[in-house]
C-alpha cells in the first residue's frame, strides 16, 4: 500500500470526474489519502469528500497565500474546527515569500496561531515553505522552545540549512513528483544525504506536480507510484522498501489515520 500524504480534490480540477480520479488511485495501489484545506472557507468543500471516500481524511488550514484573509485567525478556532472526526492535521500553513500574495507579517501570524493550533490538538502541522528557508527555520525552532509539535515539511524542495535544522526538530519531510524532474538535482541531493530514512513519506501534491513520465498531465493520486519510484531511486531502495518505511513514517505521524 501506498498513502498520497497531500491531495487537493476540492477544486474545478476535479469536479467532473472525481470519482474516477480516486478509483484510478485505489487501482494504482493507493490505500489511503489526505485532502487539503487551503483557505479556511473551502473547509466545507474538503470535509465533505473525506465524509464521503471512507479512505479519505482532510486537514483545517489556510496556505501562506491566503493568511491575509484571516491573519486574526486564533489558535482556538483552528482546533475547534479540528474536532471534525475526519480532520487529521493542521494546515496547509507556511511563509511563501516568493509570490508574495499575503504580507509577511500576516504570514507570521497566521503560521504562529496553526502552530498553537497543532499544539491544542495534537495533530501534525502541514507546513509550506518557499524563498523563507531562514525564516522558516528561525520560527520552527523558536516555536519548538516554546512547547513541542509535529511539523511535515510538505513537497520538500528547499535547501540542505533547513532540511538539517528541521530535521534536528524531529520534522518529517514529504517527496513529491519533484523528485522525478530532470533538473532536480539539488532535491534529489537534501533527500539522499540530509533527510532521515525514517521520517520520508510522499505525496502527489495533485493537481500539481505530475512527475516523469506524466510530465504536462493534470496531477492525479493514480501517479503516486511515480513519486515512489523516484525517491527509491535516491534513496536506494527497492520497490517492497519504499512502500514498507515510506507506509510506517506515514502513519507514525498522521496517527488518527487507522492502518488497515
């Protein structure tokens, strides 16, 4: 079995044919999957498919992009909306420093309540991080003084300084189709050299993301096997291997996920 750990099935991508996107993964050997929240007003939209696919959880969180929406939001809310029975982790949360669609000091705020958030409820911290390598890992290990929690740096493609200093944290870090791109070299080199063997999962990052060889592809959980090839390939590993440490790591950290 194989668990696509980041999926986003809630948007227009996938509103004509959903049902035949997760029965494409299930045949692809996919056993389980985590829908994620973006922004705080798709929560609806993301609970009600994990309601609906038994093999299906979903997260509460709002993306770096959209923090200016609710940089207000509290801890609080945050884990009361986490008591919905198919919520499993809290995010997808980070600093996004490339785009620059919400102003810094709202991301700051915004990642600072979802990390109180994944403190109150126990629950893994989905992070996303991008051109704030340093800041990043200033605030995860700042936070991490201030009382423990379970951050997963998610399509990991940042730099060996935070891959060390995350990992030192106790951080899990998740392979996407990346992993597979011709010129993705420096990737390949954090997953090899830095990345513990026992804290690796994966992920499609669907609709994104589609590694080699469905490069030009809308993304689909079906396409995980590719991610899986592509990080055994970095790592080593046979086929059995991969499925086997990237399965346990998986559920060692989404521990509300029951393995079948």
């Amino acid at each position: 079995m194989l668990i696509d750990s980041h999926v986003n099935l809630h948007g227009e991508q996938f509103a004509d044919d959903l049902d035949a996107v997760i029965e494409r993964a299930r045949d692809a050997g996919v056993g389980r999957m985590i829908t994620i929240c973006c922004q705080l007003a798709d929560f609806p939209a993301v609970s009600a498919i994990a309601e609906k696919y038994d093999d299906i959880w979903c997260t509460i969180g709002a993306h770096p992009h959209h923090a200016k929406d609710r940089p207000d939001i509290a801890a609080e809310e945050l884990a009361e909306i986490a008591q919905h029975p198919r919520v499993v982790g809290i995010g997808e949360t980070g600093l996004d420093f490339y785009y620059g669609y919400s102003p810094k000091d709202d991301q700051f705020q915004s990642l600072k309540a979802h990390i109180q958030a994944a403190r109150l409820t126990d629950l893994p911290l989905i992070l996303h991080t991008r051109d704030a390598d340093e800041a990043m890992a200033d605030m995860l290990e700042d936070e991490m003084g201030r009382g423990a929690f379970r951050p997963l740096m998610h399509c990991y493609t940042s730099g060996a300084e935070l891959a060390h200093r995350a990992a030192k944290l106790g951080a899990f870090f998740a392979a996407s189709g990346i992993i597979t791109f011709k010129k993705a070299d420096d990737v390949r080199s954090v997953f090899a050299d830095i990345i513990p063997d026992d804290r690796v999962i994966i992920e499609t990052d669907c609709p994104y993301l589609a590694p080699v060889p469905f490069r030009g592809k809308r993304c689909e959980p079906a396409f995980l096997p590719a991610v899986a090839t592509g990080l055994a390939q970095v790592k080593g590993w046979d086929e059995a291997e991969v499925e086997e440490r990237t399965t346990d790591a998986f559920f060692r950290l989404f521990d509300r996920v029951p393995r079948p």
